[in-house]
C-alpha cells in the first residue's frame, strides 16, 4: 500500500523494494514548486532467521491471520444481521484483548501485541480503500472488499512499529520481541533510524525486513541541460529521442527453458506429497530470480536516466489492456508500469521533471519535422518516409514526439500554477466555442485522429 501525505512544505511516500529506496507511484502528485522537506522510503533486506526463529515467526503470521480473519467475520456477521458497523476501537476490544481471556484464543498473548493491532490495522485500511472505491474518492479500478486470509497464501508478513521496540542491535543482526535476535545481509546502511519494520516471507521461502526510514536533507541532483523522451516498446525496451535504443533484456523468455522443466516435473509430483511442496518451492525461485533480475536492471536504467536528464517524458501506456492481447506474455516481461514508476518517484526525489503523454497522440504516425500525421503503420515497419522528404525510423521519431509533446504540456500546467500575469495556456486561448473541446496538440496538429499502437 503506498500512501502519499503532501502539505504546503512536506511530501512523504512509502514504497517497497529490494536493497534499494524506492517510492511506488501514488494516487497525487507534487508540485515541482513545493519544498522537500522529509521522505519516507523504504529498505529491503534479506534475513537468515534460524530453526527457533522461523518456528516464532510462522507462530506470528498465524496469530496475525487469525486477528484478521476474526475482525473481518465480525464485521460480516453485523451486517448480514443488520446491526452498526463495529468501529476500529470496539473490533480491536473484542478480537485481541477479550480473545485474550478466552480459552481458544489465549495463545494469542505468546506474540507481540503490535503484531496483532497492526494485522488489525490493515483490515481498517482494507475496508477504507473499499469503500473509497465505492463512493469515487479513490481513483483507478474498483477495490473489492477485505476476504480471508489463508495459511496457503503466497505472502506471509507482519509487522512491527516503534511501539513494539525493534532493534538494530550493533552487531547487525536485527532485535524483534518474542523471536529474537535475526542476522540481516546488509548490502547497505540504513540512512536514520527506522520507524517501522515488516517481516516477509515470500512464496520462495525466502524471508525479508522492510525498513521505512525518513530522509529529511534535500537530496535535489545539479540541473542539467537535457531532456528526453522515451519510446517504450518489445524489441526495444526503451527508445530515446536522442536516437538511443535499449534492447530489451526478456528476463522471462530467457528462463523459459529452466521454467518449463520445473513445472513439468511439478506437474508429475502426487498432490499433497512433500515431493510436490519442494518442487512447488523451486518454481517460485525460478520466478523469484526473473522478478529479481528485472527490476535490478530496471532500477540501474532508470537511475541513469534521470541522473542525466532534467525532465523525462514517457508514453500513458494501457498495460491492463495489452495484457489481455497476444503480446500479453511479452508485454509483463517489459515491466513497463514498474520502469515508469521507478522513473517517477525517483524525479520527484532527486528534483526532476516527469510526465506522461496522452495515450491517444499518434506519435509512430506523426512526422516530428512537419507535423504531418500519416495513415496507420504496420508492426513490421520500422522506417517509413514522409511527403515532406524527411526519412523517419520509427522508434526514435515516436520518442521526439513524446518529448515536445510532454514540453507542451508541462508547459501548459505551469501556466496554470505560476502566480502572476502570465500568457494564458493554448486550452484558454480560444476564439471559437467548439476550440475549448479540442485536444491539445503538437505543432499545431490536432492529436484527436486515432490511437497510437505498440512497437
């Protein structure tokens, strides 16, 4: 869950990564004007818990489970039966310090106390989104409602706050109460002390420590010169406007071979054997080292780029969409939507431009030197000539496209948010009532004329 808290002279985000700080995108955005006061990140660590601690562990997962699924039935069984919605304070009553007392549940004192309240603090948030969704205040898909949790589920975690009095011992291992002592593979120091941390054990059976720290110096890069667009496309990953291209790596194609061998020797393994429970761990490695290794190569990427360029410009691509095509295996191989992410939360930290363009402009069609948009071009053309004379290659000219046309725009908010006199933006310069409907376009070519397809 990422969450962003803006005033007028702090913005705070929380994300997950591995080893590295990261922020996820949120649902608001940041004024380029406003000051950067504290950040909120997240650190992720792997940890080697032993044969006691693994067995506490598994105890607080369970026990978070339970809290979780009993404040959840709770909940239901008031509605089916017509009664008020049960408030956070009496849920937390009934489900932890009254279930205390009681027979079936007294073992749920032999855990941290804020392992409970945190379980149950996510089913509160777990309902706020749903009925957020359903009233309009939250925006994207609708979110369904909180279902049970299982002991089968991929991800186990639990986490603890400063409450809980978590400590990163000076030996480096990490102190959590009632399990112990835990050794942490530090690739890196954490840059404060942390506020939180959350155990988790993924479907590899590999165990984590997330750390959120707050960053409150100003971490703003040298202004540069440059700007850039980016092409994002399946034979090549990412394509500039400077002419750049970046190969796609296929992470996913390339363990494909190992990945089938796996699930075939899974697939012959007896149903609920200890045979097919190592084999099912083998396949999530499998998987785990794909994920991995894409999003390393995704996080070097996206730092240089915004390292050496002031603004970024990227194309509003619809992955939901083209997930459901037959180019849906290689479009989630792309990881498209996690690469844009990282290039915005890491803008907005290092104090750089990013925008999307609208999905809907025709930059593969479109002629960057005159402006000209061209009929539809096929997949298998990769250059294509002008009327004008100019000879285009396809990629690189979608990608300046996307950059002027993100230059418009930003220019276009900019406008908006300047205090002062200042030239009214090209959507209030108009002279005739139906102009005000048009979209906005890029050399003075409208871009309502057709969709843009996928490269």
């Amino acid at each position: 869950m990422c969450r962003n808290f803006v005033t007028k002279t702090k913005w705070t985000c929380i994300a997950k990564v591995q080893c590295l700080p990261v922020r996820m995108p949120c649902d608001s955005t940041i004024d380029q004007h406003d000051t950067v006061m504290a950040v909120q990140l997240r650190y992720n660590y792997r940890i080697t818990p032993d044969t006691a601690q693994r067995t506490a562990l598994a105890q607080a997962f369970g026990c978070a489970r339970v809290v979780f699924n009993d404040g959840l039935r709770l909940r239901q069984q008031a509605r089916e039966a017509g009664e008020k919605y049960i408030s956070d304070g009496d849920l937390s009553k009934l489900v932890i310090t009254a279930a205390k007392a009681t027979e079936s549940r007294s073992w749920l004192g032999e855990v941290s106390a804020v392992v409970l309240q945190q379980a149950l603090a996510d089913l509160n948030t777990a309902y706020r989104n749903f009925f957020n969704s359903l009233s309009g205040e939250r925006r994207g898909r609708t979110v369904a409602p909180p279902r049970y949790r299982s002991r089968k589920d991929n991800r186990q975690a639990i986490r603890f706050t400063q409450n809980s009095r978590f400590k990163v011992c000076d030996n480096g291992r990490l102190r959590l109460p009632k399990i112990g002592d835990v050794a942490v593979r530090w690739s890196r120091g954490l840059p404060s002390d942390p506020t939180s941390v959350t155990v988790v054990k993924d479907t590899a059976g590999r165990y984590f420590a997330s750390f959120v720290v707050t960053i409150g110096e100003d971490e703003t890069l040298p202004p540069v010169d440059s700007e850039i667009g980016i092409d994002l496309g399946l034979t090549h990953f990412a394509v500039m406007s400077d002419g750049t291209k970046v190969t796609a790596p296929k992470f996913l194609r390339r363990a494909a071979r190992k990945l089938k061998r796996l699930q075939q020797a899974l697939s012959r393994k007896q149903r609920g054997s200890n045979r097919r429970r190592k084999a099912v761990i083998e396949v999530a490695r499998a998987h785990a080292w794909v994920a991995d290794a894409r999003r390393d190569w995704q996080h070097k990427l996206s730092t240089a780029i915004i390292r050496d360029n002031q603004a970024v410009y990227v194309e509003d691509l619809c992955v939901v969409g083209l997930g459901r095509t037959r180019l849906a295996k290689s479009v989630h191989d792309a990881g498209w939507a996690a690469f844009t992410g990282m290039l915005e939360y890491k803008a907005q930290r290092y104090g750089r431009v990013f925008a999307r363009v609208d999905r809907w402009l025709p930059s593969t069609r479109m002629c960057c030197d005159c402006g000209r948009i061209n009929e539809k071009i096929a997949l298998h053309v990769r250059e294509w000539d002008c009327p004008c004379g100019s000879h285009h290659d396809r990629d690189i000219n979608a990608a300046i496209n996307i950059k002027a046309a993100g230059q418009a725009d930003f220019n276009d908010r900019r406008a908006h948010v300047r205090p002062g006199l200042v030239p009214a933006a090209r959507s209030e310069a108009v002279t005739h009532p139906d102009a005000a409907c048009s979209t906005r376009s890029v050399e003075g070519i409208s871009v309502l004329q057709g969709g843009e397809d996928v490269n």
